[in-house]
C-alpha cells in the first residue's frame, strides 16, 4: 500500500483526488499539502508544506497546484527520494527543465491530463490525423482556468502533427487570408493545427477534434464532467512511479 501526499489539496481538483484515491485499497491518503487549510480532510492529515511531513513516510506525491508549486515538488521529491506525479499544467520550458531534472534522481510521471478518455481520444486522433485533409482542436474549460491553451490540446496537437509527418503528410496552411478580427482562427500550436480555446463557468474540461475532407468529417470529443474523471489514470501513475529515476511523460504508455 503506498502512502500519498497531495499537494495542492485545499484546490477543487485536490480535493476531487483526495475522496478518489482515499477511497482506493492500494493507497494511503497521509496528508493535504496547502498554504489553506482544505475544507475536507479525507482522514488525512494537513500541512502547510511538504517540509512539515516526515519523508520516510511518504511514497508518493501527486502535485496539482501551481507551475512555482510544481517546482517546490521536484526540489523536494529529489532531495528525498519521494516519487512524484504532476498534473499541474503551463509550466515554462525552465520550469519543465527542473522537473526533467528531478526525474534524474526519482521517478516521476508528469501528463497533461489523467482522464482514460482523454488518453484515448489523443490515440484515436493520431490515428485519423493521415487521413484527413484538415484538423483544428477546439477545448473548453472553467473559467479559473489561468491558461490557454490547455496542455491536452497541445499534447494532442503534437500526437496528430507527429501522424501526419510519418505518414508523408506536409504541413497544414491556413486558406483564410483575410482575418477581420485578430486571432479569430486561433492559435497555431504546431505545423498549422489550430487550436480555439473557451472558458466558460459551468464546464470542466472537453475537448472536440476536428477533422475535415472532400465530402465527409470526423469529430472525436471527449468530456470530463465531474474532477473524479481523473482519479484513475492519477492512480495508474501512481501505482507505476517509485523512487527509481526515470521520467514518464503523459500517461499513454500507461493505458494498454
């Protein structure tokens, strides 16, 4: 049975993981990490920070806070030996180097998004992205989310730009020339694949796939409705991840 300490766990995202996996046999839920005090304990106890935990006694770290909490995370999993699995997304190629680095010392899975259905919807779009003329990925988010685009679509952007380049597939071009409101066709994450960020209050997370050719489309969407929608891949790398040093990136491997 491994022990967890999730930090971040004042959050509704934290709070969503502590019910989840406290309710799982395999897992130990030891402690919310918070400068606030969560308003569900779960049985858990609370700290302020990870340094107020005994280290011995934690196995695991699941980190959904902040990119700068992120960072605090893989400082102290490495000088520790503490695993670490990260759900935190835009963090900065600096941030995400001191991450890559802490992975030399401990294990550590870091994904963009923990839901099976996400996973394999990224899958399926890789495998439609040759056959089709044109992609563009639409996500759609809570309103505190504080950045666009999501690490999904971006993710799922390279998986389809990845696709399409092994099967012989150029680069995508935009046929709208004339744009009378800036940025009205989104954002080019990669290879000309667009990506149209909403925040709205009232979602969670979903995301919508498009693809289009002469004569047919092809959407494939995927929502999360309810934050429980992660529990099982979070539980799937934190089942996967000990203090051995190595680096994980997504869960993909993870799901046969």
């Amino acid at each position: 049975m491994k022990s967890l300490a999730i930090v971040g766990g004042a959050g509704r995202m934290g709070q969503a993981l502590a019910e989840g996996l406290g309710a799982r046999e395999e897992f130990t839920l030891l402690a919310l990490v918070d400068e606030h005090e969560p308003r569900e304990l779960f049985g858990a106890l609370y700290a302020s920070s990870l340094d107020e935990l005994d280290a011995t006694k934690v196995d695991v770290v699941v980190n959904f806070s902040s990119p700068q909490g992120v960072i605090d995370s893989a400082t102290w999993c490495a000088a520790h030996r503490v695993a670490l699995v990260i759900g935190t997304t835009g963090l900065s190629d600096e941030q995400r180097h001191v991450v890559e680095e802490a992975a030399t010392r401990v294990g550590v899975v870091m994904a963009s998004n923990f839901a099976i259905g996400a996973v394999l919807s990224e899958r399926f779009a890789a495998m439609a992205a040759p056959y089709f003329e044109r992609v563009e990925i639409v996500e759609l988010h809570h309103d505190r989310k504080v950045d666009a685009p999501s690490g999904t679509s971006i993710t799922t952007a390279a998986a389809i730009a990845a696709a399409r380049k092994r099967a012989g597939r150029a680069p995508l071009s935009d046929p709208t020339t004339r744009h009378t409101v800036d940025g009205a066709r989104g954002a080019d994450a990669r290879d000309g694949i667009k990506i149209h960020s909403v925040r709205l209050p009232g979602l969670v997370a979903h995301q919508e796939i498009l693809f289009g050719s002469a004569g047919e489309g092809l959407t494939i969407r995927h929502d999360s409705f309810d934050r429980q929608s992660f529990v099982h891949g979070v539980a799937l790398a934190a089942n996967a991840i000990d203090a051995a040093p190595q680096f994980i990136d997504g869960i993909t491997s993870l799901v046969p």
